[in-house]
C-alpha cells in the first residue's frame, strides 16, 4: 500500500507569487498616484512632468523613510547587549535548524521599549535578525512560547519584513501626497484671490489622493494578515500543539467575543468590520478558522497528532493540621 506524501513542514511564498504581488504592488501602489499627480498638475495649469516629478520625490522620499523602518538596524545594534534566556535560546536553535535559519538571538527587552520597533503588540517581535520578547512573554506556558517562537521564524524565514518596505512607502508617499494636495489647494486659493473655483478643485483632488490613501492602507493590511495566517500556520506545522496555539490566541486577541471554539457565533460590530479591513493582525476569529482548517489537514495527513497527551496531575495539597 503505498505511504501517504508527508506534508511540507514550512508553507513559504514562491518567486512567481512574489513577482506577480510584486508587479501588482508597483501598478497599485506608484502607477496610480503618479497618474493622478499629472492629472491634476495638468488642470491647474502645468506639465503632467510636473507632477509626475513631485509624485516621484515624495514617494522617493517615502522610500528612504520606509527601508530606515524596515532594517531595523539601529534597534539590532541598540539592544545588541540586551539579556537572553538560556532555556529559551536552546529551544529557538532546535526551531531554527528545522526552518533552515542559524539560530536567531532571543533578546529581552523591557516593555516600553517594544514601541521603539515598528511593530504591534507587547509579546515578541524581529527585525529579521534577532527576535525580542518581553515581560509577558517569559510569563507564559512553554507549550505558547515555542508556538510565539514559531511564528517569529516563519516570519524571518519568509522574508516578510523586506516585502512590507515597499507597501510602507506607498501608504506614507500616499499621505505625504495628500498633505501636498491640501497645501497646493490652499496656495491656489491664496492666489486667486478666494477662487471658488479653484476651492473647488483643490478640494476634489485631496479627496482623490486621500481616497487613494485609504486604499493603500487597506491593501498592505491585506497582504501583511496574509503573512500573519502563513506565519500562523508554519508555526502550527512546527509546533504541531493546536492547544498551545488557541489559548496564546485567546490570551492576547481581545477583537471579538469568543473565536477558540467553532460553536461560538460572536456578534459582528463596527470594531471587528475596521479591523477586518484594515488591521494588520486577523481578528481572532479568523484568525481560530484558519488554524482549525490547518489543524485538520495536519491530522488527515497524521492522525496520531489527535491522541491525548498525558498530562502530569498536580501534586494534592497538604492537609493542615
């Protein structure tokens, strides 16, 4: 009887996705924006050059911004000396050897200064060098910090942070470009003379360039919750603690009522909707779904994986006397 394929332990990105997301990035993101910098520069009087060019030098300078955010260097190199864990180091060697990685460094950090690294949440967190955790972190269960452990690899294992450099760009050149809008209305303005007309204009493509804004910004928030359900479920192939998983969730995502159990039915409301569309974490719900879909696709493939696992039994209280 022939053996069932065994299931990849890492899901990872190929070139052909990367290049496609890559080319559509470029049109959504640059070709947009710069087609309606012309546009307008064209109506209020100068060359569609003109606009192009300033499209391009804010969007250049939102470039610089972006990759000084996304090395991270300075936050390696400040926190080169920060403490590591020695039990949890030994266990981030074993991860990062089955994901090809050498052995990331595990430094931790005080809370606050997780605010210094263009991240969200207070538990963990990589550059793509090392990975910093916190306070929180060494509070929890070993079963949920090797799941976080996981999690961070697959991040640096799929390159993802270099992916997000481009979609900060965008979402900032799209801001900056809307703030040169709202000043080139008000100069118009100015210059004619309180112009209704040229008001009017003015008004109408700041509206453009922050609607164009607003799409940028749920875009990326897309594509990073895409990289948060891979890094979710290359953590759950490594780990293979479905558990482990679905109480660190519960314990940290408090968008929505329930999530860990499929008979749950939360209500939907006006926070989950804006979270859905543009936070950059799923919300825990979705989050719980596509876990359970990888979960049973694991034990379809390995149904050892649903046997119970001993549990060690509390020690009995002594009686007092």
């Amino acid at each position: 009887m022939p053996e069932k394929p065994q299931m990849p332990i890492l899901r990872l990105p190929t070139i052909r996705t990367r290049l496609v997301r890559g080319a559509g990035m470029i049109l959504a993101q640059f070709g947009v924006p710069a087609g309606l910098a012309m546009a307008a520069s064209t109506m209020f009087g100068f060359g569609p050059l003109a606009g192009l060019a300033l499209a391009g030098a804010t969007y250049g300078a939102a470039f610089f911004r972006a990759v000084q955010i996304g090395r991270d260097h300075d936050f390696d190199r400040a926190y080169a000396d920060a403490p590591t864990i020695p039990a949890i180091q030994d266990r981030a060697a074993v991860l990062a050897k089955r994901v090809g990685l050498a052995p990331p460094a595990v430094r931790l950090i005080g809370d606050w200064d997780f605010y210094g690294l263009d991240m969200i949440g207070d538990v963990a967190a990589t550059t793509g060098t090392a990975i910093y955790v916190s306070s929180r972190f060494k509070r929890m269960p070993c079963a949920e910090r090797e799941f976080v452990l996981a999690h961070e690899m697959a991040h640096m294992r799929a390159a993802d942070l270099s992916t997000q450099i481009p979609m900060r760009a965008a979402v900032q050149g799209s801001l900056f470009l809307t703030g040169v809008a709202g000043v080139a209305m008000v100069t118009a303005v100015i210059a004619t003379g309180g112009s209704v007309v040229a008001a009017f204009y003015g008004a109408t493509w700041s509206g453009f360039f922050y609607a164009h804004h607003m799409a940028q910004k749920a875009l990326a928030a897309k594509i990073v919750r895409e990289q948060e359900y891979r890094a979710d479920e290359n953590a759950l192939r490594l780990t293979r603690d479905f558990n482990a998983a679905a109480s660190l969730i519960d314990r940290l995502d408090d968008t929505g009522p329930g999530g860990i159990y499929e008979e749950d039915a939360p209500q939907p409301s006006m926070f989950t909707a804006l979270e859905k569309l543009f936070g950059t974490h799923p919300v825990r719900d979705d989050r719980m779904k596509a876990l359970r879909a990888v979960w049973r696709e694991m034990v379809a493939a390995d149904p050892s994986l649903q046997k119970p696992r001993a549990v060690p039994l509390a020690p009995a209280p002594t009686p007092r006397p």
